[in-house]
C-alpha cells in the first residue's frame, strides 16, 4: 500500500484493485479545491462592526421620529395658540357685551337726571324755588340788554 497521490481515501482503500488491460490503472483525478485567500482583518474588533445598509435604516429612522416629534409638538403649539385666542376673544366679547349694557343704563340714567321736568320737579319741591316773573336775554351778537317783552321782534324793531 503506497501512497498514490495525496488523497489518503484511496491510500487506505483495503479492496483488492482490478487489474487493468494494460499494467496499471490511472489514480482517479480529485476535483480541484477552490483556492483560498487570506484577508487581514480587525481581529476580535471586527466582530463589533455594523453594517453600513443598518446604520442607514438606524438614521433614517432616528430622522423620521424627529420629524414626527417636531411636527407633533407644532400642532400641540398651535391648538394651544388657538385656545388661548378663543379663550381672549370669548373674554372681550363679554367685557364688551358688558360695556354695552352699562352704556344703556347710563344713557337712561342721563336722561332720567337731565330731563327739565325732573329738575324743575326738584327745585320747586324739594329746594322750594318757583319760576321767575320776568326773564332777561342777552344777545350778544348787537352787544344790547332788553328784558323779555322787549326781546320779541316786533318791540326790537319800535325800540330803534
């Protein structure tokens, strides 16, 4: 039993060989191996790398939920704009409606306190003043003083 080639499963082959035609029989061709290459690597590091196609789905997702963040804490700002804006508006409506009530109460109390009625009422009942005799007008724009007959236009007009 000699080694024939380096393949050691024919070397330890026990059958008895068939004789060939010829003398000898042709070892059987192994196939080829594939041939091996050696590549340098990080050693125990490289066992720590990440793929670069996960890291890519790792950033696009942290940029997704910023967006979605951002965009929620917008529409949380903005609704709560709006309900501050209702809320002042609400608030002046009131005020105003408010304002306009007491506006009508006073313009009823202006009349009711300046009506010639009331003050006169008033003087005579409760001051005990009485209308005069006679009145006196001025009129400024001839710089003259008559008394109220005389005031009239036609006793003007014989006192020239």
């Amino acid at each position: 039993m000699g080694y024939r080639q380096s393949n050691a499963a024919f070397a330890y082959d026990m059958q008895p060989a068939a004789a060939p035609a010829y003398g000898y029989r042709e070892a059987p061709q192994a196939p080829e191996r594939p041939r091996l290459h050696v590549v340098t690597g990080a050693g125990r590091e490289a066992d720590q790398a990440v793929s670069p196609a996960f890291l890519g789905v790792i950033k696009a997702f942290c940029v997704l939920m910023a967006l979605f963040c951002i965009v929620g804490g917008a529409r949380v700002a903005l609704s709560t704009a709006t309900a501050s804006v209702l809320n002042a508006n609400a608030e002046l409506s009131e005020s105003l409606d408010e304002g306009r009530d007491k506006s009508r109460d006073l313009e009823v109390m202006n009349s009711v306190y300046s009506s010639t009625t009331r003050i006169r009422g008033l003087a005579s009942g409760t001051l005990g003043m009485v209308d005069p005799d006679r009145t006196v007008t001025i009129d400024l724009s001839d710089g003259t003083t008559a008394d109220a007959p005389a005031a009239s236009g036609q006793d003007a007009a014989s006192a020239e």
